[in-house]
C-alpha cells in the first residue's frame, strides 16, 4: 500500500532561519512520483515540485530545494533563509506511475506540516 | 478561467439536506479529481475523471456521494442525506493530462454540516 508520513506537525521558526521538512514514503512501485504542495491560508493547493523516482538529482529553486533519498524513502524539502510569507501547510504527495492501465494520477498526501515563520 | 473554480466556497447544510458542490476545471484539462480534506489531515482522493468518464470512483465514503462530469467540463460532486462526518473541504483539482502531470487545485468548498 501506498503512504505518506510526514512526521513533523508543525514547525515555528525565526525570519531567515533555514528549516526542513521531513517526507518518508512507502511504495511497492518501483516507478513513481514524489509532490510537495503548499497550502496558504486561502485554501488552494500550490504546486512546489514534481520528482520521478528515476532522478535522484537533488533540485534548487531560488531558496527551496529538495533532497530526494531513494535508499530512504525519502524526499525532504528545505526552506533557506525562510520568510514569514513562506507561513503555510505543506504537503509531500506519491502518485504511481502511468503504466498501469488503471492508474489515475491520483495523489497520496501525507497530513502535512505547517510552518510558521516570525519575524 | 485562468484557474480551477469552486462554487459555493462555504456550504452550511442541515443534517440530512441534499448538497451540490461544483468544480470548473481549467478549460482543456482532461483530468479532474476530487480530494476530501478534514480539518488538520491531508487531501483524500474521492474520485478522478477523465473527460466525461469517471473512471475511478474508489475513494468515494458510501453511496450518498455522487459525482457528475456529464460534457467532461464542469464536474459537480453531490452528497445526499448528508451527515455531521461529512464536514470537510472539498477539493477539486485539474490537470491536462493524466500522466503524473502537475495538478491545478481550486480553492475548495468548505461544507459544514449542523
């Protein structure tokens, strides 16, 4: 079965701190995708990332990057030199591969953690 | 639209009231899905469209939910003799394909049963 633990319910930090969020999965796919989504107090559901479980590349995007451990499970994201607009709920997600005819894309979201950041 | 649309935002409904939830998908988005999301949990998928075919249904909780994509635009996710278990936001999202692609997620329905 497919799951999503994201063990950290909730993290509060300093302005310009940096701070990781821990992403654990569990698959019995060997091809598959890992999301983080932010979810701002508006409600909707901001995509962050998509990684395919063939790219272990550890990617950077201005102050996010993620560090993806296949030999783990894991796919942890770090938030450098955080801001208090970065305060949200941020969810890691595994959706299977596209192969099986009855694949849907449908995502598995972990319970999310929710960061706070003061100033 | 630019983006996913969802209508109402908030839903009070009276125990046992018939609810219908809508969902406006980016126009050309293939895919849509909708997620129930309880207070302080992650997104739970409740069923996936793909065009007009609903395709699957395996997340939805019991009968008295029913979802529509009739023209595989516009989807409306209804629940029938709803329960006090049945507050949550409901979260419809779209993607162009169904191929693991990003998924556009619309605001919610924040539905509060009383």
């Amino acid at each position: 079965a497919q799951k999503v633990t994201q063990a950290q319910t909730e993290i509060s930090v300093v302005e310009k701190e940096d701070v990781t969020l821990d992403c654990v999965y569990e698959t019995r796919d060997t091809t598959y995708y890992l999301f983080w989504y932010k979810q701002p107090p508006s409600g909707e559901l901001v995509f962050l990332i998509r990684r395919n479980s063939f790219d272990e590349q550890n990617e950077i995007s201005g102050r996010y990057s993620w560090n993806f451990q296949k030999s783990t499970s894991s796919f942890n994201f770090t938030i450098t030199a955080s801001q208090v607009v970065d305060s949200a709920v941020y969810f890691c997600a595994l959706s299977e591969s596209g192969r099986s005819s009855s694949n849907t894309g449908k995502l598995i979201f972990g319970q999310g953690t929710t960061l706070q950041v003061k100033p | 639209g630019a983006g996913v649309s969802q209508s109402p935002r908030y839903k009070v409904a009276k125990r046992g009231q018939d609810v219908a939830l809508r969902c406006d998908p980016i126009s050309g988005h293939v895919s849509l899905f909708w997620y129930q999301q309880a207070l302080g949990q992650g997104p739970e998928f409740l069923t996936y469209f793909q065009n007009e075919a609903q395709l699957d249904k395996s997340g939805l909780p019991s009968d008295r939910f029913f979802a529509e994509r009739p023209e595989g635009s516009v989807s409306t996710l209804k629940i029938q003799r709803t329960q006090q278990e049945d507050s949550a936001v409901y979260l419809c999202a779209s993607s162009l394909l169904n191929l693991n692609t990003e998924a556009f997620f619309g605001q919610g329905t924040r539905l509060t049963v009383v």
